[in-house]
C-alpha cells in the first residue's frame, strides 16, 4: 500500500481508485462502511484525552467525522489538489456552510448574478437576512467585478461554467481582483467536475462541488464538499458545520467514494458525447441557439478552451416556438427522461423557466437568457447515436403538432 506522500506524484486517475483507503483490521480489498454514529473508548480517561484533542484517526461522533466520510473526504482532495475537504450533508449544506462559517454582519460579498436557484436563495436571502451585503455582478464581465470589489469584501462567489445558461467565468483575473482586496475566491464547481478543471490552480480558495451530480454520477445520494486549504477546513467550516448538524452520512460517504474511482471515466464519456450531440443539435431546424462552452458559437469559447479541458456535460439549447414547443418537445423524447438534477449516466433535460428557476421573476430570467423555450440537457452515458436520434425525433414530433 502505497502512503498518501508517495500517492500523491501519481497520476489523477490512479488517486482516484487509492487515495484516502483506510483498512480494518480485516485487511478489507473494498473500502468500509462504518454505519456507525458513535465510537468506543478504552477508558473515561481516554474519553477525557479526544474531547480535548482528537487525532487523525480518531472519532468522536459521526457528526463530526467518521472513518468512511474521511476517506471520501481524503480521496477527493487528494484529486483535486486541496489540502483538506469537509464533506456534507448536500451541494447546499456546502454553499452554506462555506459562505455562513467564514462571514459575519457588515461584511460585503460580490457573487456573480447567473447561479443555481438555491444558490441564489442563500445569498440573496439568507445572508442579507444576517447583515452581509451582497453585491451581484455579471460574472462573465471583468469590469463589473473590478468596481464590485471592495476593500471590506470579505469574499467573491461564482459558478463556472454557470446553471442553466452555461456561462464561463475567467477565474484567474476574477481571482486577482479578488485578492488584491484581501478577497477569498469561492467557486461551485459542479459543472466543470473535478476532473476538467484545476480550479484551484486557476486561483481559486475554496471549490464546493454538489457530490449529488458527477461525484455520485448514478443519481442516487445527495452530498456536498468544501475543499480549500487545512486552516479554512478544520478551524473555519469544520465547527460551523460539525455544531450545526450538516455533515454527511457515512452509507452516502460509502457510496461516492466508491463512485470517485470510475468518475473520471464517466465524465470523459459523457463529455465526449455532449459535445458530439452540441454539433449534432447546432443548426437543426427548430432550434434557435445551441448553447456549449465546446462549440466555437459560445461566448466564451476560447477562455473555457484555456481553462477547462471539455465543454463539460451539459447543453443547453432555445426550441423555436417558445414554452409549448419546448413542452411537446420534452415530451416526446423517449429515452432522455424529463428530471431537474444533472450529471447521471441516464441523460436528462429540464425546462429551467417552469422548475429550477421558476421562483425567479420574468426579469431576472430574461436576464439570466432562461426564456421560455430554453432546456437543459444533461448527457448521460448512453449511445450518443442514440440520443442524437431521440432529440432528433423528438425535434420532428415538436415541430409537426
Ligand atoms: C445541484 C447544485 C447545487 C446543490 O446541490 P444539492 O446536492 O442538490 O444540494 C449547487 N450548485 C450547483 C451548481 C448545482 O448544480
């Protein structure tokens, strides 16, 4: 068994079957389940000795760690080259907990205005509720983050590539502007996955991925984790989130760890596959705009090309005719099912304006390019030819009604 220093000089894919292992006295090949909330000690005395200071490999309760959920949280930062990760309960008990651990009243946070709904919600709602002052910017524009910044900004918050309009965010100049005041740069990086993307690297502090999309890639756990270096993670997150109760079940642990070892496969597939259906989509009668951060026709084309490996997972394209088109559309597909999460070998589509982002208003839609014929597609591990041939088909069925 190689030790985690020798680990970590090799190559990503081989981190991803071995980093973080733990094994019982059993010598077990496939990682442990610990389903266990408690732990037993020796003596009072040894009771006594962890509540004062607990060693790497010592547990005291399952809200605040537990074997199965270090190995996850041990394997997925020795991918994505942090030095510490705090697993959690979900995606947003990971944006909360992150922006919530570190902020108080009078601080000021600039986020970028294209986010995940609920993202939305807690910086909008929740953090303005407590006396943080929220700036929105939009991301994609270096000159609204220039003026946002400020000096009492106590830290910055951006999506890339962004939900649903797949936006992309240059991260190392939002970075500098960051820093030069003194900002910590917090990225939610489920849609680049912790494999196309070395967002750290780009600047970054702090990525928080939503385990429940890539990670698990199978659609079955929700999860979350906060990655960023040992002092943000075990003296900032660690006991806002150990104290309030987000942390994540060691059975859902279990199962995205062994999820990371096949994650990159999957991902290299599904985005393959995304952007051969991008091309496929682009073009076709009935369709008004496909958007992918792959295809030449994106925006950002050339800074996602320097900064991420793929155009990711996800497309997203405008059905002429508006939501009714949109709807038969949806709902003549017969093996892309309709659902709203994202990430799973099973391709999935959704129509933003009437789920995801359905609480926002008119405006803020229009604003966020959500109109009322865009859809979402998430691109699983099928056959692209055969998903290529039901988007087709459907696009057919859409179009003679
Ligand atoms: C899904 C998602 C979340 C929330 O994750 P949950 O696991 O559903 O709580 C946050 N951010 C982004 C970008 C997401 O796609």
């Amino acid at each position: 068994m190689k030790d985690a220093n020798t680990l970590k000089t090799l190559k990503k894919r081989t981190r991803a079957v071995h980093s973080g292992t733990r094994r019982s006295q059993y010598g077990e090949v496939s990682e442990a389940l610990f389903l266990t909330q408690g732990f037993v000690y020796d003596s009072a005395e040894a009771a006594e000795a962890r509540f004062i200071e607990t060693g790497p490999d010592e547990y005291i309760y399952a809200r605040y760690g537990n074997p199965t959920v270090r190995m996850f949280e041990d394997r997925i930062a020795a991918l994505e080259g942090a030095e510490d990760a705090f697993a959690t309960a979900s995606g947003m008990a990971a944006v909360n907990g992150a922006l919530v651990s570190m902020l108080r009243a009078g601080d000021h946070v600039v986020a970028a205005r294209a986010l995940f709904g609920s993202c939305l919600y807690i910086l909008e709602e929740v953090l303005t509720r407590y006396g943080v002052e929220v700036t929105f910017v939009d991301g994609t524009d270096l000159s609204q983050w220039e003026s946002a910044v400020r000096s009492d900004t106590k830290a910055v918050f951006f999506e890339s590539i962004s939900n649903p309009a797949l936006e992309v965010i240059d991260i190392a100049s939002v970075s500098r502007i960051a820093h030069a005041a003194g900002a910590l740069v917090i990225v939610d990086n489920v849609f680049a996955t912790p494999v196309f993307q070395d967002t750290l690297g780009l600047g970054a502090d702090v990525v928080i991925y939503s385990a429940t999309k890539h990670i698990d890639g199978q659609g079955r756990c929700l999860g979350g984790v906060i990655l960023g270096s040992k002092t943000f993670i075990r003296k900032t997150v660690e006991p806002y989130l150990k104290h309030t109760g987000g942390a994540m079940s060691p059975f859902n642990a279990w199962v995205m760890l062994k999820s990371l070892e096949t994650m990159e496969l999957r991902c290299r597939a599904q985005a393959s596959a995304s952007q051969t259906i991008a091309e496929a989509l682009e073009g076709q009668p009935g369709i008004a705009r496909v958007i992918f951060p792959g295809l030449p026709s994106h925006p950002q084309f050339a800074l996602n090309g320097a900064q991420m490996e793929t155009g990711g997972t996800v497309i997203a394209f405008e059905i002429e005719g508006g939501q009714a088109a949109a709807f038969r559309f949806l709902n003549a597909l017969e093996i892309i099912t309709i659902s709203n999460n994202l990430g799973d070998a099973k391709s999935i589509i959704t129509h933003p304006a009437t789920t995801t982002h359905q609480r926002l208003t008119e405006d803020q839609r229009q604003g966020l390019g959500i109109t009322r014929g865009l859809v979402r597609l998430s691109v699983g591990l099928e056959d692209p030819e055969d998903l290529i041939a039901d988007l087709m088909g459907a696009m057919t069925a859409a179009q003679g009604a």
